[in-house]
C-alpha cells in the first residue's frame, strides 16, 4: 500500500470514528478529523515509512503520533459545543486509529 492510499484510508476511518463518536455533532466531527489528517499527512507519510522500513520503532512511532494532538484542534467542534472531554476522547480516538492502522502494515 504506498503512502497516499494509507492515508487514504485513513481519512475514511477516523471520519466515521469521529461522526460516530459526536453524535449530533457528526458533520464537524467529519470536518475536524479530515482537518487534521490533511495538516498532519506529510509527518504521518514520512513516520509510516520509517516504521515499515524498521527505522522506527512501534513505541516511537506512536510517541510521534501523540504529540502531534496539540495539532488536533477540533475547532468546528469546539465552536458547536461540545464538551472538551468529548472532543478529546475524539482527538484520542483519531490518534489511535492511526497508531493501529499504521502498525498493521508491519
């Protein structure tokens, strides 16, 4: 699977994770978590790489993930109202799946 395909995929899954998650809130969840995909993509390419190519570590590579959740922003969500715990379980959820696709591929 190159790159792009992966996040490809990506993108498919922590959208539905996101709607799922947000209920009523589905559409920013959506809008969100493709947000942050497309801002974090090139790292998240470059990291899946690695990890495949044995150049990384599976502990360092989900380090790199989780930091990058300060990137994860969730503005339309924070603009409709939802719970901050909410929004992070969501921005935890993203992150992981992530993690656990990235690592299927090794």
């Amino acid at each position: 699977m190159g790159k792009k395909a992966f996040v490809k995929g990506l993108e498919k899954k922590v959208a539905a994770f996101a709607a799922a998650e947000a209920g009523d809130h589905a559409k920013s969840a959506t809008k969100d978590a493709k947000a942050f995909l497309a801002e974090s993509s090139a790292k998240i390419e470059e990291w899946t790489a690695l990890l495949v190519a044995g150049e990384l570590s599976k502990d360092d590579f989900a380090w790199l993930v989780q930091s990058r959740k300060d990137n994860a922003k969730m503005e339309a969500l924070a603009q409709a109202g939802l719970a901050k715990a909410k929004i992070q379980r969501i921005v935890n959820g993203v992150l992981d799946i992530v993690v656990t696709e990235a690592f299927r591929l090794v």
